[in-house]
C-alpha cells in the first residue's frame, strides 16, 4: 500500500528546554567560523519547510540538538512505512539561483558507521533536487550516509548538469532513498551551498629527486630537488635476478632483424626484433632446446585514444629502426582515425630480460599492452602472492613439460612509469596467454593525457626464480627491533584499563612486543583522527597520551608509538582546505575512509614532514603505525588535478608516500608500519607492514612463499599473515570445538613461519593463544627474519623435496608443504596442506607433521620449535635461549627439555635464574637446576617459598595458593 504524506515542520520548544550540542572541537581550535561558501540555505529559518513521503513518516524542524555554523540546523527525523520508501525534504518555495554554479556542497551529520554495518539503520542515499531554467527538474546526487557525526559532502556537476544551470536554476528540496528503517532515525543537515569552484595556481614545496633519472623529458612531478631520495637504488629497478654469472650477452643484425642473444652456462636464449608492424608483435624468442619460437607479445605496444575505447592503430608507418650501442631504437608513426603520434620502441637485453622502453609525447596514448604469447607448449598460469594490481595480478607463464619448463612473465617498471594505471590479465585463451596487461594513461582534469613513457621487462628462463621482479629499495635499518618483537596494534580505551592490558601481558613474560596504537588515540568517537597533533580530549588527552607511553616504554620496555596516516582527511579537521584534497578526471573529490576524502599526495608528504616531528616532540615514541598507505596502491591514489606536478601518474604517488615512510622513521628515530595488502613496492621503505593478501585468500590458495621471501623477506619484517580476519575474511570466527579453534590458531601461525613473517599477538579467543603465538614464534623469527633465504624446497605426495622450478612445473607447491633454509642455519618446515600429513627428511632430521604443523631449528639446535601431534594429539614444544614452552593440551606429554598438560612457560633469566609461569596451573616441569622457589603473585609480591620436586630429569613446582609464577636459583649461583 503506497502511503502519501504532507508532514510540516515541528514547532520549536522554548529556548531554554532546547538541548544545544557543541561543535566539532578541532573546528573550534582552528576557529573556523566560517563556511567555505556562504550557504544558499543556512537552515536557521526553517518556516513552511516540509516533507512529502512514499511509504515514509517523516518530519523536518530547526533545532540545536547538533553544532556547526551559526544556531540552528535542520533535523530530518524518519522511518519507513511500507516498500521501497522515498522521502523529499521541501523548502516552502523554490529557491532561485539566480548565478551559474558547478558545484554543490552541504553539512551532513549521519546516524551509521560503514565498517560496522547496522541492519536497523540503512544507509540512506541523499540527492539535492534542482530545476533549470526552463523547469525541468533534475537531481545531484550527494552521497550515501555511512558515517556519523557531521561530513562535508561534496559533488561536482556533471558537463550536462552545468550547461543546465548556466542560466540559473533553483533548489527544490532533498530527495532521501533507502530508509527501510522501522524505528526513527535521524540525520542533521547544515549550509547547503552552490557555486562556481575556483582553482586558483597551487604551489609545492620542491621534494628530493627521484633515486634514478627518468626517462629525457620526463616529468618528475614534484621531485625537482634539492637533495635525492634514496630509492630506487639501482637503474636496473625491478630487472629479475640472474642467478648464475657465467653468461654474456650480445646484439647483431640478420638483415633487417635484430637479434640479442643471452649465452650461459645454463643455456642460450635469443630475442629477434623484426619492425614489421610498429607493434611489440614485432618480438620472438626462443631457448634453445625448449620448445619453438615464442611471441611473447602480440597485439602488444602502443594504443591511441581519443574520447572512446583505446584503439588499434590502423597505420604504422616506419620512421626507421637502428642499432645504438647495445640497444636497438624503432621508430614508428601510428594513426587511428584522427589520432596520431610518434613512438619510440628501445629495446635492450639485461640478463635474461628483454626491456622495453617506450615513449611517445603529444597525449596521444591511451594504453601500453602486453599483448599475448603464442607458441607456448601446453601453457599454464601460476600468480603469486604479495604481487598484485588489483583485482587481478600478473602471473607466470609456465610453458613445456615438467622436467624441462620454461617461464615467461611481463613486469611494469613501476619506478618509472608515467602511466595512472598498470593492470593486469591472466589467462589462457584459444587467442593465446595473457600474464599481464599494460597501463592506462587517464585524462587529467584539464582533459589531457600525460606523455608515454614505460619500461616493460619481459623475462624468459627455464628458473622460475629468475622471471620475479625485484624491488629496488634500501634495506629497512631497524630490522633488529622489527625482526625480533612480536607485533600487535591496540585501540585505546580507558588509559587504566589499557595499561593493567599491557602490565597483565608484560607479566606473563611477552616482553619483546611492538605495540602501536590506533585510530582511537586521536578520537574520542567519530571525530577527525588523522592530520592531528592532540590526543583524544576524553582519554586524558596530551597529558594522558604522554603518560601512557612512559609506561609502555620506560616501565615496560615496549617498543610503542601511535596511529597516523596521510591518505585520509576529514572536512572537520583543523588543517582542512578543499585544494588540499585529490581530484578525479572528473574534478569530483576523491573519497577515502568513511567521512573521509583522499589529501593529495603531493601535500600530504609536506604534512607528515611538518606534524610527525611535532607529535614526537610531544609523546617521545618509538616506532609509528602509518596506516592506509600500503593498503592503496600507487595507482588508487592518482591525483589528476592538473595543477599539480605529476598529476596523472601514479609514480607521483609512489614516490610521496616513499618518502613520508622516510620522514616517519626520522621522526620516531625507529621503525615505521603499514597496513599492507599492497606494500610490495614499499618494502624497505616501510620497516614492517600487515603481512595480508586478503585477494589471494592464502588460508586456502596455495603458499608459493618465493616472492615474498626472495624479493620481500630481505628489506623489511612484515608480521603474522595480517591478523586473522585478514588472512581468513572478515566473516571468520572462532567458534567450534577447542580442536576447531586451535587449528584456525595453528594454520595462521603455520603460514606466519612458511612465509618468514615475524609473530602477529594473537589475543583474540583468549590469552591462551596469545602465549602460543608469542611463545613458538618469537626466538624463531628472530633467527630467520635476520637472515636471507638460502634454499626454498617444496614436498611432493612421496615426500621429496623439490626446488621451487620443479614444484612449479609439477604443481607441487599446491601442497603448500614448504622447507625454508636461511643463510645463518636456522630451518623451517611447514605443512600448510589442511588435509594431508608431511613426511619428509630434512637435513638429516625425519618429520611427520600433521596439517598445519611447523617445526624449526637452528643449526646449533640453540633454538627448538615444533608444532605437531603424537598419537593424534596436538602439542606446542619450543626450545630457545630465552624459555622453554610447552603446551600439551589437555594431555600429559614429556619432552627431553619439558613435559605439561598445558601452557607451562619457563623464562630464562640472568644471573643463572628461572622463572616459571604455569597457565591456570598446569603441571608442567623443565630440565633445569634449582634448590628453591619462590612463589610470587601477579603483582610480584613475594607469597613464600614453593616445594620442588624432580621427576625424569624435569624439575617441578608444587603449587602454592594464590601464585601466578615461581622464580627458581640454585644455591651456587
């Protein structure tokens, strides 16, 4: 039933019974008093205004229940009454405009939080309804409300819209859509206002130059000097590695071919360039002995663009292909209708790489492809994790029979791109196989296109560890904090109840912990939390804020610093400015995290320049969390507004948020974090991240650990595999018997070690797993995140172990059953199958590792871990120089060095002392000496002495009532 309803506006109670709420405080620092635009309507006269609903109840009034500009703001109060309700927020006559405007913007204060969606209050979309001169109607759609608390929405109009209102117009109301809620609810609107958006000449500050020139006439957007950032380190950039030195290469002409040749001692590989067609078709290849000649790129090079689709060119006139030193340069004139340019093809062979450079000028590209490869025999695609784009990933051809595969893969030099968007196919058509796809080049604000420049490496080997790009960064300097703490992220609540959290896990011997705070240090509730140098006014603010870090870090001991981060920025921040704020091709705002829009990258590292510092003046951390940043890639933050140096490119991007990563280590004189996803290209750069994929799914895609550890491993700690909602998905749960839980515990933790990340805290489920996940990781990470890789092996079905060319070519690796040697010694064993056993022979030890199980071992056996089962029943076992864990779990199980039925902890401590923590009293005893204990409580105050006794070689304590640990000495020491 389709209900009508005319509904006025409420009479206004006596002033003094009105509740008046208090404006956003950080506006009040900045004393911003005034709007950005004088309002079109300003809400403090709401006479005759009311609303017309479908299947709705509604009303609208004046009230001061919520603060921004002057008294009063409009509450819109409402709820559904039938299907698919609309509701329409009226003035009590059009308000004419009598001026052209692009642009329209209102306050809006929500009543729901994207990240935590709540079924009882849809997100309700709100459109601004005008009329042209002519009385025809239409509408701008604002937004949709996913926030609380009070948002600048923003919308520019559209080419069409503006040609409507270039006469003037007038406003006729709010439309209001998806309010399928059955109680009220309540949005709040202040100072819609319409106007011609000005983009007056912005000025930057010069940043350090690029680590490597880019290419002649190249744009380096806002890197023009003085001094020079210290990546990329090499010219080479991403070139895969070669891994034998025995090898030269050559270039010769055949007539009018051009044929670089790659001679090792583990073959000859050929590339023959024949400018027949202006395109990377022009490109074949062959190893000799393996399969036929190759295309590796047809259809591939350059795409022109006009105001449709990229298009083919439709002539290709040869301007003339020449040899210059050791590169081949070939010139072309393509046209596609009324489109033209001329492109430069250079090639170059580096190790078993052909590169491609290519450039054209004029803005005439609309994309640079890959193409396809033809005359693979039987081609497959594998991708792996930690290397992606997008949605998609590029991926690695795996081509010929599994004893004598050959690799084929296309990179995109990230470093010197001048593209806004690499992106990626992969997949194997009747057409031909497709491993990546190219770079876009989108229209800047102003509707021009960049000039091209890009560098392709195309790889061909017969090692699959020789076609992965590398990532040319410094090495992180604080790898001896990041490699040997165990990592975790802590929202601040009550600053009492936070630091009993911390004491409480100080106590239970987690020692070696990197805590960073989060968003909430900064917040209160719904407020601005990025862009800030004061802390959360309810929380103590700075005072309490600096405390805090007293404790963890000079009582504690705790490596400890805050959330910031430079990619999200609220309109009620005090440092807002509109022309602070990235632009679409379309001119409208970038959005970011919820109540958010994207700052511009090339403002933002003047930011974090100026207010890191700042904020460490204040608290005197240690380490920082810079989030978001590594959770974008480059290309997800472009900002295309033309006046700004670099616009268009997403190497503009890279190349700020490098250096923010830079300036943060400065600031906290210590590591700095990201939140990862997409933090390949800023390995080094940041000193650890989120270890997550979250689009590889790794908890049941298969662990091929080789990017990751030979191209990542070396130039930062990343942790755990994210945390557990990143590794599993946001729908995972830790319901289900105990052995349910412990396997969803174990199969993260596996991964963590399979993929040499340091330790992730686990909390969640209890403080059991937080022992667990501490205590079985935090010596051995701290031996193999130091140390480069030396072997990667993977198990097959009978239990050999394969290198990685081998596993792959076999498909092996599906297993996910992984053998790591690293250069100090120290060994992994990993059984990432969740349905098979792992029975192998490992550098003369024999493992049988039920799913999910680890083990690793240093070569001096200072340090013993492992995580399996004897007669079906899982245990925990750790061996190290710093304690001895155990955990039998729920069944009594006896080592050489312990024995529990639970979670016993015994910390090794100096001057020949023992402390020994039995979890909830389990009976657990350890192989050292002692001829007392002292029973302590958890606050350390000393309870009396325990009795001793020895059983097997193990040394056990009796417990004593109200004890939670025990320290043992022997009467010699």
């Amino acid at each position: 039933m389709v209900i009508c309803m005319l509904s006025m506006v409420v009479a206004i109670p006596p002033q003094e019974e009105e509740v008046v709420g208090e404006r956003p405080y950080e506006m009040v620092w900045a004393n911003r008093t005034e709007d950005d635009h004088p309002p079109l309507i300003d809400f403090e006269d709401l006479s005759g205004w009311h609303v017309e609903s479908r299947n709705a109840e509604a009303t609208f009034e004046r009230s001061r229940e919520q603060q921004i500009w002057a008294k009063h703001v409009g509450k819109f109060t409402y709820r559904s009454a039938g299907a698919d309700p609309t509701i329409r927020i009226l003035p009590p006559e059009p308000v004419r405009i009598s001026e052209p405007f692009d642009a329209v913007t209102c306050w809006i204060y929500g009543n729901n939080w994207a990240w935590a969606p709540d079924p009882t209050t849809p997100q309700v979309a709100v459109s601004a309804l005008f009329e042209d001169a002519q009385g025809d109607g239409f509408r701008v759609e604002l937004i949709r409300v996913r926030w609380k608390e009070w948002f600048l929405t923003h919308r520019s109009l559209t080419p069409d819209q503006i040609e409507r209102v270039g006469k003037g117009a007038s406003f006729t109301g709010f439309l209001i859509e998806n309010g399928t809620n059955e109680d009220d609810r309540v949005l709040y609107f202040d100072n819609l206002a319409v106007f011609v958006e000005e983009f007056p000449p912005l000025q930057f500050d010069p940043r350090p130059q690029r680590g490597i020139p880019m290419f002649p006439g190249q744009s380096t957007g806002t890197n023009t000097g003085p001094g020079k950032l210290p990546f990329p380190t090499r010219p080479e950039t991403i070139l895969p590695d070669n891994l034998t030195d025995d090898f030269s290469t050559s270039l010769k002409e055949e007539g009018d071919a051009f044929v670089f040749t790659y001679d090792g001692s583990d073959g000859v590989l050929t590339y023959r360039i024949e400018p027949k067609t202006g395109t990377l078709g022009d490109i074949s290849a062959q190893w000799e002995g393996r399969g036929n000649i190759i295309q590796p790129c047809v259809d591939g090079g350059v795409y022109l663009q006009g105001e449709g689709s990229p298009a083919t060119p439709e002539q290709a006139i040869h301007l003339g292909t020449t040899r210059q030193g050791d590169t081949v340069q070939s010139h072309w004139r393509l046209t596609a209708g009324e489109l033209s340019t001329e492109v430069t093809y250079t090639y170059r062979l580096w190790n078993k790489s052909l590169v491609v450079d290519v450039t054209a000028p004029g803005g005439q590209v609309g994309e640079v492809r890959y193409g396809h490869a033809v005359g693979l025999d039987n081609p497959r695609l594998v991708t792996n994790p930690y290397y992606l784009y997008g949605s998609t990933r590029p991926a690695v051809v795996v081509a010929g029979p599994p004893d004598e595969p050959l690799f084929l893969t296309g990179n995109t030099d990230w470093c010197l791109s001048n593209g806004s968007l690499p992106w990626s196919k992969n997949t194997v058509t009747d057409e031909g196989v497709f491993c990546n796809g190219g770079v876009r080049y989108i229209p800047k604000t102003d509707g021009q296109r960049n000039d091209c420049y890009e560098r392709l490496f195309i790889t061909i080997s017969p090692r699959y560890e020789e076609v992965l790009p590398n990532i040319p960064n410094p090495e992180s300097p604080w790898k001896h904090v990041t490699g040997t703490r165990v990592w975790r992220a802590h929202g601040a609540s009550d600053r009492e109840n936070d630091i009993r959290f911390w004491t409480r896990c100080h106590r239970y011997g987690m020692t070696e912990v990197v805590i960073t705070d989060h968003e909430t240090m900064w917040r209160d509730g719904g407020e601005s939390f990025t862009f800030r140098t004061r802390a959360a006014p309810k929380k103590g603010g700075d005072e309490g804020a600096y405390q805090y870090a007293r404790v963890l870090q000079d009582e504690l001991g705790f490596v400890y610093g805050p959330y910031n981060n430079f990619t999200d920025f609220a309109p009620v921040n005090e440092y807002w400015h509109v022309d602070r704020v990235t632009r679409l091709p379309d001119k409208q705002l970038q959005h970011a995290w919820t109540r958010c829009y994207a700052p511009k990258p090339a403002r933002a590292v003047e930011f974090c320049e100026m207010l890191a510092p700042k904020i460490q003046e204040k608290f005197r951390f240690s380490t920082a969390y810079c989030d978001v940043h590594t959770a974008v890639a480059p290309w997800d933050r472009v900002d295309y507004d033309h006046r700004v140096p670099g616009a268009g490119t997403f190497a503009a991007v890279f190349y700020a948020f490098g250096e923010i990563m830079l300036h943060q280590k400065a600031a906290w004189d210590g590591p700095v974090y990201s939140e990862g996803n997409r933090h390949y290209p800023y390995c080094g750069l940041t000193d650890g991240n989120y270890a997550q994929d979250q689009s590889y799914k790794p908890a049941v895609n298969p662990w091929l650990v080789d990017f990751d550890l030979r191209k990542l491993h070396d130039l930062c700690c990343n942790f755990g595999m994210g945390n557990l909602g990143m590794f599993y998905g946001r729908d995972y749960n830790l319901d289900g018997t105990r052995q349910e839980v412990d396997a969803t515990i174990d199969r993260f933790l596996a991964a963590t070690v399979a993929f040499g990340h340091t330790g992730f805290l686990l909390f969640e489920g209890g403080i059991h797993h937080a022992l667990r996940s501490y205590y079985m990781l935090q010596q051995l990470h701290s031996s193999y995140a130091l140390s480069s890789v030396d072997e990667i092996r993977y198990a097959d079905a009978n239990g050999n172990l394969l290198d990685t060319t081998s596993a792959v070519a076999t498909g092996a690796y599906q297993r996910s059953q992984v053998v790591t040697r690293y250069a100090n010694g120290c060994i992994t064993v990993v059984n990432g199958s969740s349905t098979e056993r792992m029975m192998v022979e490992v550098y003369g030890r024999k493992l049988d590792l039920p799913p999910n199980g680890y083990a690793g071992w240093t070569e001096d056996s200072s340090i013993e871990v492992i995580s399996s089962d004897l007669d079906g029943h899982r245990y925990d076992y750790a061996v190290t120089p710093a304690y001895i864990y155990i955990d039998g779990r729920g069944k009594f199980t006896r080592f050489e060095k312990a024995a529990s039925d639970g979670i016993g902890i015994c910390r090794i401590l100096d001057g020949g002392k023992y402390e020994i923590i039995p979890y909830q009293n389990a009976e657990c005893g350890f192989a050292i000496s002692a001829d007392r204990a002292t029973a302590l409580d958890e606050d350390r105050n000393v309870l009396g002495l325990a009795e001793i006794r020895v059983a097997h070689g193990l040394t056990y304590v009796v417990p004593v009532e109200g004890a939670f640990s025990y320290i043992l000495e022997s009467d010699s020491e």
